[in-house]
C-alpha cells in the first residue's frame, strides 16, 4: 500500500484513530504501533505530518503506515 503525500489525502484515507506503524525518527528503528490522535496537517514548510497517540507533536507521513 502507498502513503498518501499530502495531508489531505491521508485524511480522505484514514479517519483520526487509524491504527498505524510509526516511526518518530530513523526508519530503521523499530516502528511504534499506536493510533492517529489528530487530522493530518501541513507544516510551514510544506511537511505534510500527523499526531499519534504516544508521541508528542507530528511525524511525517513518510514515517506513518496504516497498521
């Protein structure tokens, strides 16, 4: 399955609550598995990120797959 690109693509995707494989840092690390706690957003700068139950702040959607 593709990750959206943009927020709202994620967001027509999967509702807040959606079950997801995060990683906050290095995808090499072993992914958290937790839930979307937010509508996914856009950054200033153009990041398209989301808030996941057990993390504060957003993580890139490059880093966020539906679990």
């Amino acid at each position: 399955m593709t990750t959206p690109t943009t927020a709202g693509q994620w967001n027509a995707l999967h509702p807040v609550g959606t079950p997801v494989h995060a990683w906050p840092g290095c995808r090499d690390a072993e992914p958290m598995t937790t839930r979307t706690r937010t509508p996914a957003w856009t950054l200033g700068h153009g990041a398209p990120v989301v808030s996941v139950e057990g993390y504060p702040g957003g993580i890139s959607l490059t880093h966020i797959e539906p679990a």
